[in-house]
C-alpha cells in the first residue's frame, strides 16, 4: 500500500534540481548561502541544489574552501517515474 502524500511532498519530489557529492557539504552550504542559492543538505557529503549553478564557478568556490567536487548529476524526476519508482519499478508486481 503506499502512503499518502500531500501536494507539496509531490512537488519537492519531483523537483529539478542538480545532486551534489562533495568532501564537505559545510563549505558547500557556506559557499551556497553567499550566493543565495536554494539548497538541501542530505548528509556530510550529499546535496541537492535547486537553482541553477555555474560549475565552474562553484568549483572554484568550494577548492577555495579546501573542498572537492566528487560528482554532479541533474535529478528531474517525472510524475510517472516517480511513481514506479514508489511502486517498485517496472517488474514489481
């Protein structure tokens, strides 16, 4: 059975944003707030940033920081695959 969300959790899943592994989200959030960006921490390392980043830029925010960029991925998850994947993805049954 799956639970039930409100709008509003829909919506932030299914939110566009880019996803950030770094070696320290701290100096990444320091680096972020001077730029006023939108941004959710989700562990020491990980993050999501919901604006739009000049990398090159960011990179040499965050080496200026002492911290390394290990990945960057665009996450922009449709209403349909958000639901399979809820549901388990294709061959759940």
């Amino acid at each position: 059975m799956l639970k039930e969300i409100s709008a509003k959790e829909l919506e932030a899943a299914c939110r566009k944003c880019t996803h950030i592994i770094v070696t320290d989200t701290k100096a990444l959030a320091r680096v972020l707030d001077d730029k006023n960006l939108e941004y959710d921490i989700l562990s020491d390392t990980e993050a999501d940033i919901f604006s739009t980043v000049n990398v090159t830029e960011l990179s040499k925010k965050l080496a200026e920081q002492n911290c390394d960029i290990c990945t960057m991925q665009e996450k922009n998850e449709t209403l349909e695959s958000y639901y399979i994947r809820l549901t388990g993805g294709i061959n759940h049954e």
